[in-house]
C-alpha cells in the first residue's frame, strides 16, 4: 500500500459519524447492511448518511452492490486489513541497520 492510499484510508475515518458507519458494518460482517438497516442502528441522517457512505467507499473502506433498487453495503475487510499492516508495519517499526 502507498502513502497516499493509506492517507485517504485513515482520513476518511477521520469523522465520528463515519467510524460509527464503519464500526456498524464491520459488526454486521459479510452479509452487509442496507442504508435504511445502517440508518437504523445510527441515527444518522438519510442524507447525511449517504454522504458518509460515499466517503467511505470513494476511500475503499466499504464496498456497495447494487441488487435490484437497494444497494447492500459491507466493510471492506481486505482494505481494512491492509491499512492495519500498512501502520503496524510501515509506520511502528524501525529500519534495519544500513550497510
């Protein structure tokens, strides 16, 4: 993963609304959740909500399938799981000894 892929990782939960977003459809696991599912257990907004979704998704953290007139949305775990290395690996440890 490059700086500025993970730097639109991390900033796009930069928001609490949007890490509730994400903490709800990272509960809901692989099955997802509506819009009117996440809208439900938040209380965010429709319009607001769509908003976060949008971010989240523009940024890779969810990913939305349309089927039929409803739209599921899941978190993206491989994403997530590679902005997770990304900081634990890239950022949190120290280079080897140069030669």
């Amino acid at each position: 993963m490059d700086n500025v892929t993970a730097a639109q990782g991390f900033s796009a939960l930069g928001s609490e609304s949007r890490i509730e977003v994400f903490q709800t459809l990272v509960k809901a696991g692989k099955n997802g959740l509506l819009v009117g599912d996440i809208q439900q257990r938040t209380g965010i907004p429709a319009s607001t909500l769509a908003h976060h979704l949008k971010f989240l998704s523009t940024a890779q953290l969810i990913l939305q399938e349309k089927k039929g007139r409803t739209i599921v949305n899941r978190a993206n775990f491989d994403h997530l799981e590679s902005l997770a290395a990304f900081i634990l690996e890239e950022c949190c440890s120290e280079p080897g000894p140069q030669s």
